[in-house]
C-alpha cells in the first residue's frame, strides 16, 4: 500500500514522523467507519482518499464488536450516521433503549483503550423524525466523542447551543465531485432521448427521494409553468409511500418525468449535462451530497431558503435562487428568476464555488488534528 506522502511544511515532529513512517513502510494511522457502506455513493472512498495525504489509512468492514475492533488494530472510528447503529425497524422502545445502550457502552469501553473517537454530524436530527432514542443517544456522542466534524460553520453553532459541554468541534467541509460524474454524450442526445426540445427548460431533481426533500413543492410549481418548463426527478424512494405520494402529486403530468429507481452515475451526469437548474426544495438540511454534485457539474440551483444552502453559495449570487421552504408560490417565483439570468453565468458561479471544495483541502483541518493527536 502506498501513500503520497506529507504536505511539506516544515516541522522538525512531522519530518521525524515521516522518516519513521517511511523506514517502517506502515501507514501512521488507521481509521474504521461506522456505518461503512461505500456503494451508491462516493462520499466515503472521496473523503478517505484525501486523508491518505496525511499518513492515514481507511480500514474497511470493521464490525461493531469490540474484539473485532481491537484485532483491527485501529487508530480512530469515525462514526457516521450513528443513530442506525441503535435503530430496530418497528422495534419496541425496551428494545431500541438496550441497543443503544450497547452501543454507548461499546463506545465507552473503545474510548477507555485509548481509540480516538470521531463523528462527522451528517445531520443534526434525523431527517424521517427524531425519535426519544435519537435524541438521547445524540446528546450523549456529543459529550463522549473526541472530535465532531461539521458540513458547515451554520451546523456548528447550532449544535453547540443545543449541546452545551459538548466534545472539540471543527468544520470539514463536504468536497466537490470531480471525475465521479461525466457524460460521454451531448446535451441534445440526452435531451433527445428525454423527448425535449433545445428550448424547453429542464429542471433536475436527484437522490434518494425522501420526504424531507420536499420534491412536491417543486412538482406543483413546474405544473403551473407549462410545456416550456420540464421537471426531472431521478431516485430511488427510501419508502415505498414516498414514491407513491410523489407519483399521486405529479399525476401523469406531460411535463413532468419521475425515473424512481436507483440511478447510475452515468445517468446521473447525463442527465447533469442535459439539466439547465437543479432544484433542492428541501424542508430541512444540515449537509448534501446533491448540492455540491450540481455545483461540480457547473449547475446553479434553485433551493429552499436554509442555512446550509446559504453558507455554501455565499459570495456567488449567480449561482442561487431562493425560495421559502414549503411554498409552491415561492418556488415558482425562483424558478422565472432563475431564467431571467445568463444560464452560462450562472454556470460558471457554480463551478467556482465547486473549485473551493477540493477533497485536498476540505480534509486539511481534520488531517492535521489526527496528527496532531497521534
């Protein structure tokens, strides 16, 4: 295994670190994540390839368990999405308050042997709802965990308000996606394929189709905009309601194609290259994968007026319009503005927020902390 080495910045620690590491041909540190599925989305393989950077290596598969955790030999667990560790699908309050427990009391014992622990807070509630369970176990990884990492300065502080005497906290910005989403084909070839014309104009709506998304809103706007406005919305629902409430909304409307499946990233960044906005009509987010995959792929949004979407498009009005969140009037009205400015401009906007997030350097904050505390 192979790693490109330090960033050169001079420190006589660092330099004898790096000889060390180097003589010994082991990597320096070794972190597990939990929950560790990597397909579907490309954020993990993205995030622990940066951190290579830094001397780290990602240990895959780990189980929950602590003996198999210590036969891993590892550094530092890195908790993601935590609340599915102690989650049980129609499962009875006693019986969710022992997994948690379990869990909690695994993360006491690993934090006892001296294993660092990390979690990134994704979201600060669940997005289907939080749960007594949630909450409580929530509020205690904040006080055990060594470190959080945040998608955004907005997320910190709100969490740190809610969470007083919570553990060290730093931002760790979600990177852009280059190179993961590329389409061989023309604009007019997808377009052709979707049955629209050069003229019309194409929204985009992606990802796993959740109720929190709020995907109705922008369904009810582009009704009301007519034939020279086409919505597109590409998903899997994570619950079969869901899917159904979103088709009931849409109703076989002419202007309006609903692909509820999973997609490939081929299809993704067809249907990028064909799109001329991507809507995010979100009733609540604290991170998204899809925002900065329409900003990599040089498409200005059309989103919900929140926090998260705000930080990260500061500086670039171009490459935002805003709505309030829930309202179908609202939304319509961004969606006129958005055409009312040059499409190229807007483009390029988003591309140059997009070249602020490089996985290089959004991981830099959290690299140096794991050397740091090694």
């Amino acid at each position: 295994m192979s790693f490109r080495g330090y960033p050169p910045d001079g420190g006589q620690r660092q330099a004898a670190t790096h000889r060390r590491w180097s003589q010994d041909a082991v990597p320096l540190i070794r972190i597990a994540s939990w929950p560790h599925w990597y397909d579907g989305n490309p954020y993990l393989n993205s995030f622990y390839e940066a951190l290579a950077q830094y001397g780290v290596e990602h240990v895959r598969g780990v189980a929950a368990e602590y003996a198999e955790i210590r036969k891993a030999r590892i550094d530092v667990l890195h908790l993601h999405w935590p609340e599915e560790l102690w989650r049980v699908p129609g499962g009875s309050w006693v019986r969710v308050a022992r997994r948690l427990m379990r869990v909690v009391g695994l993360l006491a014992r690993l934090r006892a042997s001296g294993i660092r622990l990390v979690w990134t807070v994704h979201n600060l509630e669940h997005h289907e709802g939080s749960y007594r369970s949630d909450r409580i176990g929530m509020g205690l990884l904040h006080r055990l965990v060594h470190l959080r990492l945040f998608l955004s300065e907005w997320a910190r502080r709100t969490a740190d308000e809610r969470y007083r005497f919570s553990a060290r906290s730093i931002v760790c910005y979600h990177g852009n996606y280059d190179g993961v989403y590329s389409s061989s084909r023309s604009r007019d070839t997808v377009r052709a394929e979707l049955a629209l014309g050069s003229d019309v104009r194409m929204l985009l709506g992606f990802g796993s189709v959740r109720q929190y998304k709020g995907f109705e809103t922008a369904v009810e706007a582009v009704k009301r905009l007519g034939d020279r406005y086409h919505l597109v919305i590409a998903g899997r629902p994570l619950r079969h309601d869901v899917g159904q409430q979103l088709c009931v909304a849409a109703d076989d409307t002419p202007n309006i194609t609903l692909v509820l499946r999973r997609i490939s990233e081929k299809e993704l960044g067809d249907l990028l290259t064909a799109a001329d906005a991507v809507v995010l009509p979100y009733r609540k987010v604290t991170g998204s994968s899809v925002l900065l995959t329409a900003l990599t792929a040089s498409k200005a949004i059309i989103a919900s007026d929140l926090p998260f979407f705000r930080e990260i498009t500061m500086g670039e009005p171009l490459a935002a319009e805003f709505a309030t969140p829930g309202s179908t009037d609202d939304f319509l009205g961004a969606i006129t503005r958005f055409f009312d400015a040059s499409l190229d401009e807007r483009g390029q906007a988003a591309r140059r927020i997009a070249n602020r997030f490089h996985w290089r350097q959004v991981v830099a904050p959290f690299g140096k902390w794991l050397q740091s505390s090694a």
